[in-house]
C-alpha cells in the first residue's frame, strides 16, 4: 500500500470490486508511519475473492498490491 494512503482510501479504492467493506486496517511502525500493509474485512468471502481478482498485482501510486487472503482467529476472554 503507498505510504501516504489512509484507511478511507483503500475502502474507496476496494469498493470498485463490488461487496460490502466491513473494516480496513493500516499498519504502522513504532514511529507512528505506515508500514504500507493492512487488512480489509469484506462481508462475504466470494467480496473478498473477488477484490482478489481485481487488484492483485494492481499498480497503485507507483506501488504494486500484493492482495492475498488470509485467515483471522477472533479470540474473546471475558
């Protein structure tokens, strides 16, 4: 993801795939800066095939995205 990215354009730039966005998230460094990773929560899995499809390898301000599935454990302690 290019460093200068926020959450809110990588939603607008997903939403092209059609499928309901859930949650993106960005990951930053110690310092605060954009580790130029995060993680988009699509409502269905065939949205998230479909993002898949449509922007791996997508050129994106001079960034190449490596869009992957990956799988999430939730885990609650209460």
């Amino acid at each position: 993801i290019p460093y200068s990215k926020t959450w809110q354009d990588i939603k607008d730039l997903f939403k092209a795939a059609g499928g309901n966005i859930i949650r993106v998230n960005l990951f930053e460094g110690m310092n605060g800066r954009s580790k130029g990773q995060g993680t988009i929560l699509f409502e269905t899995v065939q949205d998230a095939k479909n993002a898949i499809a449509k922007f791996n390898q997508y050129e994106w301000g001079g960034r190449k995205l490596e869009v992957r599935e990956v799988n999430i454990t939730f885990s609650f302690f209460f």
